[in-house]
C-alpha cells in the first residue's frame, strides 16, 4: 500500500457467495480502519467482512468519480 495515495475500496460479506455492501475511498489509514456508521457495523457483524482495493492513486478525483460509479454499479451504500 502506498501511504500518499486515495484508494478506493469495496467491503464484501464472507458468506460462501460474497455480496458488496459499502464503498468507501480514504487514505491509508482509512483502508486499515473498519468502523463506518451503524448499518456498515451491523452487515460486518451478521456476515462477515472482507475488504478489497480496487484502485489506487494520487488523484483525488479519479477516486471520487470511481466510487460514484461503483456505487450506482453494485447498489451499495
């Protein structure tokens, strides 16, 4: 992981069949964090939770674009 970098990452259940349910941008501290708000606590308590980068980079707007898109594509919060 690259500390000066934005990630987009995407927060799956770890039921046998993985279901997205938050996507989330943030530095490197925010990736290595897993408290969210309460419904993303809830999800992660009940079915597991298991985090995944899907993109890296110093441009912040790329990130943002990314994870509107990636929202509106897996319907998540």
């Amino acid at each position: 992981m690259i500390s000066n970098s934005y990630y987009v990452y995407v927060d799956y259940t770890t039921e046998r069949i993985p279901r997205p349910f938050y996507v989330g941008v943030g530095n490197l501290e925010r990736i290595k964090g897993f408290k969210r708000n309460e419904v993303h606590g809830r999800i992660a308590r009940k079915y597991g939770h298991q985090r995944t980068i899907v993109m890296v980079t110093s441009v912040d707007e790329f990130v943002l674009t990314r994870e509107i898109e990636l929202i509106a594509k897996l319907k998540t919060r």
